[in-house]
C-alpha cells in the first residue's frame, strides 16, 4: 500500500484517466431510460478515449521521455473530451464534475499553480458554451447516479490522496539525518552524500565527482551493488556545467530538465556530461555546489524514474552541500586547531629548551676563553646541574600540559624564584625576583606561559641588549596577573616592522589574550605584560 502510493505521478495521471473513461462507459451503458443525444457517436468517443488512456498508460509506465513529451497533448485530449461529453450528455450522469477535477489535478500536479488557473478558466468557459446546447431534464433518482457518483468519489479521493501523501517530492523520503551521519565524524563525506543520495532515489548504481576548492583534482566515487570504487581526476577533463537536476538517457542521447520558470525542457546530453570518466547509461544527474566547492552526482538504475525526481533532486543537492559544506568547516576549524598547536608547541620549545641551549653555548664560549687561566671543574659541574634542572622542568612542563589542573599565585611565584636563579647562572646575569601576595587561583596554560615569558624576556635582556641587572615582577589582581621585567642595557635593535618590541614576546603574550607595553628612560627599559585570568582558564 505504502509503495503504491509513492507512484510517479505520470503513473498517477495515466491511471486515473483510464479509470475515468471506463466509468463513464459503464455509466452509459446502466442508464435505463433517455439515452445520450448521440448514443453512437458517445459510444465510439468513450471506446476510442479508453484506447488513448490505455496506450498512453502503457507507453508512459516506464518511460520519462515519453511521459514528458505526452503531457501536453493528453491534456489536451483530456480538456477536448471534456467539453465533448457537456454536450452528448444530458442530466445528473454528466461527468463534467468528476472530469473537471481530475483535469485541474493533472495540470497542478505536472505544471503547477499557473497551468492549473488557466485550465480551470478554460474549461469553465467551454462548459458554459456547450451547456448552451444541452438543457438537462428534471433531477431524477436513478440507478447510474449512484453508481457514477461512488465511482467519481473513489477515483478523486484516491487521487486526493496520493497527491497528499507524496508531498515527498519537495523532500527526502525521510529526513536528511537518516541518511546522512553526523559531519563531526564523517571521515569520507563524498561516499556518504552518494550513498545517501543513491537511498534517497533508491537507486542501485551511483557516481560523485567531487572537486574541492582549491584542489586541483577532483575526487570521484562509484558504488555498484553496494561496493564503493575510488579514482582521481584531472580538473580539466570533467564537465560539472549543469545548473540543476536533469534526467539523462545517454545511449538516446536524450535529456530533460526544468528551467527557471518549471517549464521542462529537452536537451542534449552531451551539453551537460561530456568528459564523464565513466560510461553513462539512463538515470538522474544532479549539480551539487557550495563554498567548499562543485560536484556531480549521477543515480542510475532508479526504479520508476520519472520528471517527479527532478524536483526530489534540489532537496537532495541542497542536503549534500550543506553537509559538504559543514564537513569542510570543521575540517578547516581542526586544521586551524592543529596549526595553533603546532605554534604553541614551537613558542614552547624556543623559549625553553632553545634558550637553555643558547645560553648553555654562551656558558661554554666564556670557559673556552678561560681554559687556559683556571680550572673549569667547577663550572662545568654547574652546567651539569643546569641541565638536569632543565629537564626536570622540561619533564614537570610536559606533566602540566596533561593534567590541566590550576596552580595558587604562591606556587607561581616559588616556581618563578627557582627559574630567576637558574637563569642568572645560565647568562651570568644578576636576575631579582620579586612578588606581590595574593590568594588566587592560576591556570596550568598561565602558569606555562609566565615561565616561558620570564625565559624568553632575560634571554633577550642578555643576548640583544647586553643587560647585567634584570628585575622581574609579579603581581596578581582581580581578573590578571602582571609581569614587569627592568634591565639596564642598551635599547633592543629595530625589528623588521621597525619597532622595538622582541617578537617572540608579543606572539605569545597576543595568544594568550593579553596586553604588552615597553618603555625606555633613564638608562633602562621596561616591558609590562598583562595576562587575563579568564582567557587561560
């Protein structure tokens, strides 16, 4: 029942217009008294009719091409019967309501609205012309009336209801989720749009050529009895011109599609699939386009084609390219994710462990110069410990970077002491370490971010600015916490955006969230950076 309903609604029309005119036979036929005013031509008209209905039943079945190319005339047929029968029938038994209303649901069901409004005038106007010629006698109670108008009624209430039910024309057979998964976790998107657009139609033979923005090959796909085959192609050897869904008989080399204004129009083929990587038997093509870029899916093998799947085509194309389009979103935001990541963990690296080495090779040149003036046991068991400090913090670093767990202001500032006298050791500087009391709560990435920033801003002191003194310090308030670093050496050299400022300092105090500021007076320079709470957190 559920699958007869879902019929092509050329199938629809065709069966409706031969059950019509074998009614209107047997209706003839059971009138007892005051026969048509031309029996014999009526009989042969209504013969003749159900001819027509039933040939174009037969040609039309399975057939698209022909169910399109026939419309218009069988509805013409329909509308000249239509009048006909006003005029050779008299009374109650007159079809004209029944036929009215299968005619105005033919035109809306193929054409829509317009075609529906100028028919209705139309066959108004002729029924006022023909009625003029055939006055009914007086209303009588017959057998034929009960027949004709149970009749009438079931074959209109179940063309009603076809026409209710398959509203699935604008829309999936089922909702686009059910056959789309999740983009979040859609490792091959191409595949799935194809499956879900071959489910939608239920076809049995699928294709999508898929090319990706900025890609210079695009990706196609072929499912044949459910297995999937891959291949990439060349850019310039495919043909993704189409703007909308067409059905396509390639052997024919015949092809139909809607215009701008519903209106469908034949067409070649070859205009709109020249270049396809595979061969190209009869089915449904439709265009999939969105900002992550163009593609073509062909459905082939789909039971019951019809120009019905046309308009279940820009449903189809619109679920796909939302899915492609919310798929490539996500998987630029990872890349994004993965890119930041990268940086973060190259700033990390630099001022960390590149800078310890740094100032490790600064320590060893000054004891190669002093080699042959004094014993260098001492200072190289010194850098021993250094180094084994450093990857205790490096080891402490990356434990952080696993728990995530928040650290108290005090903790910071201990964790800051050891590292301002480690550092001093390292660039043979005189590092002091001061800091404001305070009870609050600091983020693990904060709190990574503060020793990096203090390895980083003596560095920088010692190698760019020749500084001997350098005073770091700490203070947090409500919603940041601040870092204050004074040196006595010479100005910073112009970097190549012609200021001041070390780079490597701003990038990280930018991603983080927060703000730097460097000042320069009375022989010294200062670099104030503040830190949000809540972007760390």
């Amino acid at each position: 029942m559920g699958r007869g309903l879902q019929l092509a609604s050329g199938r629809v029309i065709a069966l409706g217009r031969l059950l019509l005119a074998s009614l209107f036979i047997l209706v003839v036929w059971l009138e007892p008294t005051g026969r048509p005013a031309a029996p014999t031509q009526t009989y042969w008209l209504l013969f003749a009719y159900i001819g027509f209905a039933a040939a174009a039943t037969l040609v039309t079945w399975n057939n698209w091409w022909a169910d399109a190319h026939l419309a218009g005339p069988a509805h013409a047929a329909d509308i000249g019967l239509f009048t006909t029968l006003v005029f050779l029938t008299e009374g109650d038994r007159r079809p004209f309501f029944p036929f009215f209303m299968f005619v105005l649901l033919a035109a809306s069901i193929r054409w829509g609205w317009r075609a529906t409004t100028l028919t209705a005038v139309l066959l108004t106007l002729l029924y006022l012309s023909a009625g003029m010629f055939a006055l009914p006698p007086a209303e009588r109670f017959q057998l034929e009336m009960f027949v004709s108008g149970t009749g009438y009624l079931v074959i209109l209430s179940l063309i009603l209801i076809w026409f209710g039910v398959n509203q699935w024309r604008a829309r999936l057979p089922g909702s686009a989720e059910q056959h789309l998964p999740d983009a979040t976790t859609d490792p091959t998107p191409v595949e799935n749009g194809l499956r879900a657009a071959m489910a939608g139609v239920r076809a049995q033979t699928g294709a999508f050529v898929w090319a990706r923005k900025g890609k210079d090959q695009a990706l196609c796909i072929t499912i044949r009895d459910g297995a999937a085959a891959v291949s990439k192609l060349a850019l310039d050897e495919l043909a993704l011109a189409a703007s909308g869904p067409f059905l396509y008989d390639a052997p024919r080399e015949r092809a139909l599609m809607r215009d701008a204004k519903g209106n469908l129009r034949t067409f070649a083929p070859a205009e709109q699939i020249a270049g396809t990587p595979f061969p190209l038997g009869e089915g449904l093509a439709i265009a999939v386009r969105s900002e992550a870029g163009q593609g073509q899916l062909y459905l082939e093998d789909v039971r019951g084609l019809s120009a019905d799947h046309l308009e279940l085509g820009q449903e189809i194309a619109a679920a796909i390219a939302t899915h492609m389009q919310r798929q490539a979103l996500i998987q630029a935001a990872e890349e994004s994710a993965e890119a930041r990541s990268r940086l973060a963990v190259a700033r990390d690296l630099h001022d960390s462990v590149v800078q310890f080495l740094a100032g490790a090779a600064f320590r060893l040149e000054a004891m190669k110069r002093a080699a042959t003036t004094r014993d260098l046991t001492p200072e190289l068991n010194e850098l021993k410990e250094l180094m084994l400090q450093e990857q205790t913090e490096l080891r402490s670093f990356i434990t952080a970077l696993r728990s995530g767990s928040q650290r108290d202001l005090e903790e910071l500032a201990k964790d800051l002491q050891l590292l301002a006298n480690r550092l001093s050791r390292q660039w043979e500087v005189q590092c002091t370490f001061s800091h404001r009391p305070g009870d609050m709560a600091v983020p693990t990435q904060l709190h990574l971010d503060a020793q990096q920033l203090v390895r980083e801003a003596v560095a920088n002191a010692a190698r760019h600015a020749g500084a001997k003194n350098i005073s770091i310090r700490l203070a947090g308030a409500a919603e940041e916490l601040r870092l204050d670093f004074i040196n006595d050496g010479t100005a910073y050299p112009r970097s190549s955006d012609g200021g001041r400022m070390p780079r490597s300092l701003r990038e990280r105090v930018q991603a983080a969230g927060g703000t730097i500021e460097l000042s320069r007076g009375m022989g010294v320079t200062k670099i104030a950076i503040a830190l949000p709470l809540g972007r760390a957190a």
